[in-house]
C-alpha cells in the first residue's frame, strides 16, 4: 500500500518511471486512428490496438500499484516494533526509505547514509547538489530534526561495530555485483546491534515489474527470493520474515 505524495516532496525519479508510458498511448492512439480511417492492414491496426492497450494499462500500473514517486510505507510492522532507537538507512538516496522509517517510528532517529556518487546523479539528476535534494524532503516531511546525513561506501561504513539498532535498505544494495552485496550485507551486521532488525527491500523481478517496465528496472538482475535470503543469512542475519509488494521483494532479518 502507498499514500500519496507531499506536493513539496520530489523524491527525483526520472519522469519516464512515473509518466512514459503516457506519450507511447498518445502516438499510439493517434496513429490507430489514422490507420483506421485509412483503411490500413487491420493487422498494422491490430498490433497498434495492443501498444494503446499495453502502455495504458501500464500507466495504471505505475500510477495506481507501483507508484515509485510516492510515499512508502513500511512492508512489515515487526521492523523496530518498540518504536525506539538509532537506525542506518544505506543507501537513503533522495530520502524515500528514511521517510517510510521516521514517520513510521516517530520516536526514533536516523542517520541516512549514501555516497552521492555518480549513481545518485545517474538516478536523481543534476538540478542540485544531492545532499541538498535529500534535506529538502526530509525538511519537507518535518522529520529533519531526527535525521542525520553522512556520506559513505556501503561496502566500508565509517561507523564502530554495533552503532545501530535497526537497519534499513531499499532499492540500494541490489545496485551492487555480488561480491559488492556480500560486503554490503557484511558491513550492515557489523554496525547492527546483536538482536538488532535488518530491513532489506529489492526490486523484485515480478510481473508487474516486467508487465510495466519490462527489464529496465532489473537492479538485482536475476536474483530471486531464495538468492538473497541464503546471502542474508551468510552475512550473520536470522530470517524473520519475507514476502513481496508491487516492485519489491522484502526481507526482514535480526542480527544473531
């Protein structure tokens, strides 16, 4: 389930993720019609009825299901369930997953790491400095004052082992080739407290994924669920919990 996004919130997402399927219908719609009066093959008018109904539907999807600029909730309430406590967002981004955890838990603080690198920019744009678009959204959402940013490898996180009580990461590790996510998942159980919750959230290779997007957002390739539990588990983490959102396959883990 997603709420609605703050007109004041911009999480930055690439307009083609939220609304390109949107002048596909239109040149789709347009071209119909034309054929149609024309009176062209009715299997050119066949294939361009497939395409309008395709990419509208897939706006729907996007809009209405997915919706990877709005605002998102936590997938499981067992994450942090006594509400309090210093939690690490690797790979926070724009401020998406930092957001879900601070209004989620709103007696809790948060330090919200990512190296705000040429990946962030790839993703979020140049407009500003990405720092700058991750502290308006939390100003935005009124959780700045219980948030803290710091820039760092997820891979060798700049903090001493068992610094946090809770960990989040979405849609950031699996950006990583495997010996990349086997170092990540490594760091996050050193800086995890001993009984501490580990919330991983992946892009999941599921059909409303491929339905909308086909391979464009395949950041864990071809990894499925069973893939990452066995490494989560490597890493020092017990599985709690697992189950799938529209885009996401989530893993809720606590560090033995």
């Amino acid at each position: 389930m997603q709420i609605s996004t703050s007109a004041s919130i911009d999480f930055g997402y690439p307009w083609w993720l939220s609304y390109g399927h949107l002048p596909v219908l239109a040149a789709a719609v347009s071209i119909l019609l034309l054929g149609y009066s024309r009176k062209w093959s009715r299997w050119w008018v066949l294939f361009l009825g497939v395409v309008a109904l395709w990419s509208g539907a897939a706006l729907l999807v996007e809009r209405f299901v997915i919706d990877v600029n709005g605002r998102a909730t936590l997938p499981t309430q067992a994450f942090l369930r006594s509400g309090v406590g210093r939690v690490l967002d690797i790979g926070a981004g724009t401020g998406r997953s930092s957001i879900m955890v601070l209004q989620s838990r709103p007696q809790a603080t948060l330090v919200a790491l990512d190296l705000f690198g040429e990946s962030f920019q790839q993703h979020f744009g140049r407009s500003e400095t990405p720092q700058q678009k991750l502290i308006a959204n939390l100003k935005a959402a009124e959780v700045e004052q219980r948030a803290t940013i710091a820039t760092a490898d997820m891979r060798k996180l700049p903090f001493e082992p068992a610094a946090f009580d809770a960990i989040v990461s979405a849609y950031a590790i699996d950006h990583l080739n495997r010996q990349g996510t086997d170092q990540a998942l490594a760091e996050a159980a050193r800086v995890l407290k001993p009984g501490g919750d580990f919330l991983l959230a992946v892009i999941s290779n599921e059909k409303w994924a491929k339905f909308a997007f086909g391979p464009l957002l395949s950041h864990g390739g071809t990894h499925g669920a069973d893939w990452w539990t066995t490494h989560v588990q490597k890493a020092g983490f017990q599985i709690l919990e697992e189950g799938t959102r529209p885009l996401t396959f989530y893993v809720l883990a606590r560090r033995l």
